[in-house]
C-alpha cells in the first residue's frame, strides 16, 4: 500500500514554483517543485525537487490506492497515473 500524494508550499523564496508534491513512487518518493497543485488541472509544470523540507506547510494530503509511471525520458517523469 503506497503512502499518500502530498501537496506543500514550496518554502524556496523567489521561486515561480510555490509547491511541492511528494509522490509516493519509490522507498523514499518523489519530490517535485510544481507551478500548481495537482491533480486540479490537466498539465501541471514540474521538476525535481531536491528534498522535502523538514516542517512542510500542508496544503492537501491524499490517500493514494495506487502510484505508477506510465512512462519516463530521459530519467524524468512525462506522465503519472494516479487512483484517489
């Protein structure tokens, strides 16, 4: 059972990437700097993030059912498949 998708203010200043997501894909997950939170939209623009902070200001927690890559280039994710 995965851990749940968690979406927080980025607390970078200056950044045009205001949130982080914490993807539960892996042992550790995943961390992206996001433009918006997701899955509110159809696109949403993100890179890797280099960690999670250690006091996140939560803006949503999700349970998560399932978490899997569709597919990846280059090392970096194009598309994620969620199930809430």
């Amino acid at each position: 059972m995965p851990g749940d998708f968690v979406i927080a203010r980025n607390p970078e200043e200056g950044t045009t990437l205001p949130y982080l997501l914490r993807i539960p894909l892996g042992s550790d997950g995943i961390v992206l700097k996001s433009k918006e939170t997701w899955p509110r939209t159809g696109k949403v623009y993100c890179h890797r993030a280099v960690g999670w902070p250690r006091e996140p200001e939560i803006v949503e927690q999700l349970p998560v059912r399932s978490c899997v890559p569709l597919s990846s280039v280059g090392g970096s994710m194009t598309s994620l498949r969620h199930l809430l």
